[in-house]
C-alpha cells in the first residue's frame, strides 16, 4: 500500500516505520501551515529546524513538581539504592554450538533437584559439573555489585527473597546456572538531592512522550493519511 499524508507521497527509509514517516511528514506539512517552514524547502536540516521550533510552541510540556519528583523517589526505592552486594555461588552449565539445550536444560534441572534435597553438595558438584572455572573454588563468585553480571544473572542475584540455593535454573546468554545466595548486604539509599535532576529529566521524557503522541493525534485526526495508523504511532522525535 502507497504511504502518503493529506496527497504527498512519502517513502519510509530503511530506519523509519511507515507510521513515524508519516508523522515526521504530517509535522512538517503542519509547520508550512503556521509559517515556521517554507513549502519548498526540503533539506532535512531546515525542515528539522522547523519542526523543533513547531514542537517547542505547540507542545506544552509541564516540568515536574518538587512533589511529583519525591513521589516517584519514594514510590521506586530499589532505583536509588547504591552499594548493594550479594555473595554468590554458581554451577554453570555451559551451552555451546554443539550442545543440544534441550538436554542441556534437562541435565541442570536434575543436578538442581538432587541439590535442592542435600545442599551440602553444591560444592562438590560444581568441581565436577561446572563449565565456570568458579568450579574449582565451589562455584564461588564472591563480592558481586551491580554492574558487576550480565543483566539477567544480576536480576535473579538482587531480586528480594531468602538466602540459599535458588529454587529454579537460571538461563542467561552463557548457558544454565545454578545458583545459590549466600549473603545479600544491602546499599544505602540514595538522599533525594542527589537525584532529584535526573529523576525531572525522566518525567519531563515521559510528559514530553505522551504530549507528542497526543499531539500526533490531534494532527491525524484531521489530515488524510494513507498507509499507516498514527494511532500507535512512534514518538515523532526529529534526528
């Protein structure tokens, strides 16, 4: 199906969805309404200039209230917390080109129910099975911090819940992990001054996000667009 908005023909480029070219489009088209853009020009770098300027006037973002900023401090306590560490083992099983996961999975899920019945063992086990070479010091990781993992190892290390052998397998990008937590020492919490900026800056992103949409919307409501549906439009940001 053809893409156009109100009768131009617009193509969406190899980084751009259907429904962002056509707002990208409907912006402009709006900008040479109020005379914030010429209708013949068409290089990116002016027609850019136009649409800032077009969304700075017509898009009314509020800036977050001190009330607003402490709220969402107070309502998020585990993004403001720094210095938590975990002291952690791990049995790795370890998925490689060759490995079949299936079987892979299998094997992991059957050493975890045989630990989960005599714990003492993880050591023992992780010398013989683990692919880590953590296996050789029983697994042991030692002082993790955040940052320290991937992201979905880090996730399951800090997720609220008692110490001990994990009840589930772990998957992450290397492969199936046992894990067991042995101590969790928790960080202190951030004081609201020091974050009290960035947290603004994610609600004015937010706000901003939402009026755009909405404003996209509005502009859609009355225009002829063809090949896209700007109700789920993406974000029109200009690049």
């Amino acid at each position: 199906m053809n893409l156009s908005v109100n009768g131009v023909e617009i193509i969406a480029g190899e980084e751009s969805t259907a429904e962002l070219a056509a707002a990208r489009e409907l912006l402009r088209q709006r900008a040479v309404e109020v005379g914030l853009l010429e209708p013949e020009e068409t290089g990116e770098a002016a027609a850019g200039e136009a649409l800032e300027a077009l969304l700075a006037r017509e898009v009314v973002t509020p800036e977050p209230t001190e009330e607003e900023c402490r709220r969402y401090y107070e309502g998020h306590p585990q993004e403001f917390q720094s210095g938590d560490l975990v002291h952690a083992r791990h049995i790795l099983f370890q998925i490689t080109p060759s490995v079949r996961v299936p079987e892979m999975r299998a094997r992991a899920e059957q050493t975890l129910n045989e630990l989960l019945r005599e714990p003492e063992r993880f050591a023992a086990v992780a010398a013989e099975l683990s692919n880590c070479p953590s296996g050789q010091q029983g697994g042991n990781l030692g002082q993790i911090a955040r940052g320290d993992t991937v992201p979905e190892f880090e996730r399951v290390l800090f997720q609220l819940g008692p110490d001990g052998l994990l009840p589930e397998v772990v998957k992450t990008r290397f492969g199936f992990h046992l894990v067991a937590v042995d101590r969790r020492i928790p960080g202190a919490k951030v004081p609201f001054d020091a974050v009290r900026d960035g947290i603004a800056k994610r609600l004015r992103a937010m706000v901003e996000e939402k009026a755009l949409r909405q404003y996209v919307s509005v502009l859609a409501g009355r225009a002829d667009i063809c090949g896209a549906n700007l109700d789920a439009a993406e974000t029109p940001l200009i690049q």
